[in-house]
C-alpha cells in the first residue's frame, strides 16, 4: 500500500512538471543544446580526419562555440538549458513517469531500467552543463586533459585499477546500447507520432555512430589499465583519434563525424517530438 501511494506521488510530481509549459520548453531546449554539441564534435571529427590536430569532443565543441563573437552568451544558454533538462531526466529516474504509472502491468524491470537509464542521462547532462558554464566563464578545460589525470590518480592502487575496469565496462556496455538502439531503431520509441524515413535514417545513423565512440573510449580505459597509460583514457577525443589511427582510418572516422553531426540533427527533431 506503501510503494502505491508513492509512486503514486511519484508520477503526479512528474505529471506537473509535463504540464508546467515553461519547464517544459526550457527542457525541450536541452535537446537542441545537445543537438548542436554533437554537430560541432562531428565536425571536428571530421576535421581531425583530414589533419587537424584540434580536440574532437565535448570541450573542444564549448570552446569553439566560446571563441566566436556571443559565445560566452550562447554558452551561458546553453548551461541553462542543459541543466533543466538534467533536472528532467533526473525526475524521472527519481520518481518515475506518467508513462509507467498508467501502464499497471509493465515489467518491473523494464521500469527499474528506464529509471536507471534516466539517471544516467541526467548525470550526463549535469556534467555538460557544468562544462559549459565554465567555459562561459572563461575557466574551461579539456576533458581529455581532466580524465587523463583521474586515471593517472586511480592507477596508482590496486582499488583504483578495479573502479577504472568496472567504469570501462559500463561504458562499453552504454556504447553496445547505443548501437542496439540504433540498429533495432528502438529510439522511436522516444518519440511522438509517426516518425518519417528521414527521422530514422537520421536516428539510426546518430545512434551507432555515437555508440561507436562511446564503446571505444570504454576500450581505451581499459587499454589505459593494462598498460599503466592514463593518456589512452583521454575520452572522446582520444578514441576517435586511435579510430583515425587505425587502418582505412581517415574513412572511418569520417564516417562516425558524418554520424554524430546527423545524431545532432535528430536531437534538433527530438527537441520538438520527443515524449516528455
């Protein structure tokens, strides 16, 4: 009787904030944050590919947004956009949605993983918004350069070596997901309505294509642990720059640019048709 009155309170919280029209907007704008993120990291995905030596991942993308004339400005949106939607996605995680409390007869574990998922995503958004403000502030520095000197720190003991392994493993395994939910086009079910052909040719392409860099950066962690180098656990910079590394290189990581700059077009789509 307990767990029904509360996720009862869970899902009516929830419902409000869906019908609060502002919260809503503001969390929607996320989407289109995230959307031209993606774009700016394919982008100078592709640049690496062709020689570049620029730094192809979130930072990089924030401070070439902060070296243009308003940046700053659009910067500062960007945070704020980033962290409602945050606090959205952790809303849900939290207390659930109106989705779940409708559907009496869902599986259990289907809920306690779109939760888990939804935290996840949450505490993704709270990380780039963070970064964000900062280079809105002028103090921003580069991921790579940040996770490079955690794994340096975490390799100096046995305990430390164990959380990076079991770290890489569940990046790896949000990457394989990623991929999953590519090739299966399970992301339509994120959205309302009938989607188009385009809409899932965008969305199918984004997905593997993110999933991809994202299974390599988990690689690269362990790869870091195995052979006590902390610069191989650099994040996404240094995974697309070992896929460019690798043989037929230039054309892989073309084609994940190709990819993550149209995963940033479907983020413009999901900012307007996404279920909230």
């Amino acid at each position: 009787m307990t767990r029904q009155i509360s996720t009862s309170s869970g899902s009516s919280v929830t419902g409000r904030l869906s019908r609060n029209h502002w919260f809503e907007r503001l969390a929607r704008a996320g989407y289109v944050g995230s959307g031209l993120v993606h774009l700016l990291v394919g982008y100078l995905a592709i640049r690496v590919a062709l020689g570049s030596n620029e730094e192809a991942s979130q930072s990089g993308a924030l401070a070439e947004i902060a070296a243009k004339p308003g940046g700053k400005f659009l910067l500062s949106v960007l945070c704020v956009v980033l962290f409602v939607l945050a606090l959205w996605r952790l809303a849900e995680g939290v207390l659930g949605t109106a989705a779940h409390s409708s559907s009496g007869g869902q599986d259990k574990k289907d809920e306690t993983f779109d939760r888990v998922k939804a935290v996840g995503v949450a505490l993704v958004y709270f990380g780039l918004a963070f970064t964000a403000f900062g280079y809105a502030r002028g103090s921003g520095k580069s991921s790579g350069e940040q996770s490079a000197g955690i794994t340096a720190r975490l390799l100096e003991s046995g305990g430390g070596k164990f959380l990076l392994v079991v770290a890489a493993l569940v990046i790896i395994g949000v990457g394989l997901y990623h991929i999953y939910k590519g090739a299966t086009k399970k992301f339509v079910e994120d959205l309302k309505g009938n989607t188009s052909s385009f809409v899932r040719g965008l969305g199918m392409a984004g997905y593997i294509a993110k999933g991809v860099a994202v299974t390599l950066i988990g690689g690269l962690v362990i790869a870091a642990v195995f052979q006590a180098d902390p610069e191989k656990a650099s994040g996404l910079d240094a995974a697309l720059k070992t896929l460019g590394a690798q043989p037929f290189g230039v054309f892989l990581l073309i084609a994940v640019g190709l990819g993550l700059i149209m995963y940033g077009v479907y983020s413009f789509v999901r900012a307007r048709d996404a279920k909230m």
